[in-house]
C-alpha cells in the first residue's frame, strides 16, 4: 500500500540511524520507497556517527535515494571529543566524511559544538579551520546545553563545570567570523551554508510547514494541531503491529500559539519575521539600540541581536 501523501523533506535522525546494520537501513529506505510518494522529495538527509559509517553502508544510503548525510563530529580535538562521550576520533569522523565523499554524496552536514567545558579558544579555531579545509556543504554549530537528566548537567551542579555566557558569546562570535570568511552564509542562528546548500527540512521547519513524526516519542503538526507519539518504544511497536494509532497526547494551537513560534523560529533565520507579526512598540525600541533591523517589511536580526535572541524573542511577543 503506498500512501497518497507526497513528500518533499525527509530528515532521518535523531538518534544515531547509522548505529542500524546495511541490511537492516536497506529494509527501512525499501519500506519508505514502498509506502510513500517520493515522485517530489528533495531532500533526504540521515544523521550520520563517524563510529558507524564503512562504506558497504554509505553506497547503500546513497544508492536508497538519500542525498545528504549530517555527520556527528561535534570536535576536530580527541580529549574533548572524550569528555563528550563520543566513541570516534578525530582521524576516524575525517575517514568517515571522505568515505562519505566516496560514496558520492554531494551535500554533507558536519555538526560542532563550541563552549565546551574547559575548551580553549585555540581549539575552537582550530575545529574551525579544519572543518572548512574539507569544505563540507553545511556546518552547524552549537553551544552545549546543559539539559535535564544529563551527567553534564550533574556535573555543572558539583561545581565540575562552569557555563560562562561572556565565554559563549565569544566563541560563537569568532565562529560567525571564522565561517563567513571561509564562505559559508549564516542563514539561521546555528546553521552556515555553501551557496545552494541550506538545508531544505530546516527551512520548512522554521516557516512552520506541516510535517509528520514517524517514531517513538516523535511529533507532528499538521495545521492547527499537534501530536506526540508514545514514549515507550515497545508500546509504540505494539500499536503499530495492531493497526492502532500510536499517540500519545494531542494539542489544539492556536492562533496565537501560532504567531508565537512563527517569531521565535523565523526571528533566528537571515530572513527574519514580517514586521506586521511583531508589536511595533516593543520593536522599535529593539531598532533604537541595533538589536534587529527593518528590511523592507521585515525584521531581522543584527550581529548583535543574534546574541541575544532568545531575550528579543520575548520582547517582541
């Protein structure tokens, strides 16, 4: 049976999918070509660990229809790499890219993460530089978080860690910097691009498009209504098997929620927000100090702001 539904975007992740054998990630992109219409996808990325790609498993992906590979490097530098948890190196995520490249992926993601704890802002530089000299299509970088139920967080809570904001900024200031001189374009807070290369899943993400979640504990949006599938995976499994839905919870949005995320996602893009969303007395103030800028009949982020955005999010609602 194939579903009507065409898709334009699929993302494969989160999680580690290239931690799946070949044979088992054949089964799964035999399935997605069985069940739906991908006459019009365009995009077809999968997250990729550099412990987990060889290139039996690489020609495959390439050969199922996918054509870009978000690769988890996080870190050109081994003992912060360590102090991540992550079980590759460096020379090992540096082989998996190019055997990636072999394979003949033409569109590749390399992820990194700055403010890490003890990093030195040498070995920011220094990932930098390197990830450029490969010359990968997209490069993400993010700051690390401190979340809930980490050992990060544990560890921050012992006084093991320090999360210094001034040292936050900094880096990712020289990373702003460091990317848009070696050519890449800052199209969203976190993410640079090679011309022609901005990711197209995470743009209709931003501009709030509809979008299905396939898997535990994933969400989807469809117009005014969102939904979470069940947590448990064996549950999950079960309801799929007994031909059940596998939700778990339902939210009617709103209007007004809405408007909301269509600021605090579309502020952190380069095209920014309709100014017509925004409350202009709350917004001009933000103009005043150069915190966002008016183009045309929107609003965008400066330099500056781009710092503070999740503060000028706020301001603005």
């Amino acid at each position: 049976m194939r579903l009507p539904l065409a898709l334009e975007t699929i993302s494969f992740g989160g999680g580690t999918p290239t931690a799946l054998s070949t044979e088992q990630l054949r089964t799964l992109t035999e399935t997605f070509h069985r069940v739906f219409n991908l006459r019009e996808l365009r995009e077809w990325s999968i997250e990729a660990n550099p412990g987990s790609v060889s290139r039996k498993k690489a020609a495959m992906l390439r050969e199922s229809g996918i054509n870009r590979v978000s690769l988890g490097v996080q870190s050109w530098d081994n003992d912060l790499l360590h102090l991540l948890g992550r079980e590759h190196g460096a020379r090992q995520a540096e082989e998996s890219f190019r055997t990636l490249r072999s394979a003949g992926f033409a569109n590749i993601n390399i992820d990194l993460m700055f403010a890490l704890p003890g990093q030195m802002e040498a070995q920011w530089r220094a990932s930098l530089e390197k990830t450029i000299a490969l010359w990968p299509e997209h490069i993400s970088a993010y700051s690390l978080t401190y979340e809930e139920g980490t050992d990060f967080l544990a560890r921050r809570e012992r006084g093991e860690f320090h999360a210094l904001e001034d040292e936050e900024a900094e880096f990712f200031e020289i990373g702003i910097e460091t990317l848009e001189r070696g050519g890449y374009e800052q199209y969203e807070i976190s993410n640079f691009a090679r011309p022609g290369f901005r990711s197209l899943h995470n743009q209709a993400y931003w501009r709030g498009a509809n979008y299905l979640g396939l898997g535990p504990s994933a969400f989807s949006t469809v117009q005014f209504q969102r939904w979470q599938n069940v947590a448990d995976h064996r549950e999950y499994a079960r309801r799929i098997t007994a031909g059940e839905r596998p939700v778990a919870a339902v939210e009617e949005l709103s209007h007004a929620m809405k408007r909301t995320e269509q600021i605090a996602l579309g502020l952190r893009t380069r095209d920014g927000i309709p100014a017509a969303i925004a409350r202009i007395e709350c917004a001009q103030p933000l103009i005043d100090t150069g915190l966002i800028a008016c183009s045309g009949e929107r609003l965008v982020l400066t330099r500056a702001g781009k710092l503070v955005a999740d503060s000028i999010t706020e301001e603005l609602l």
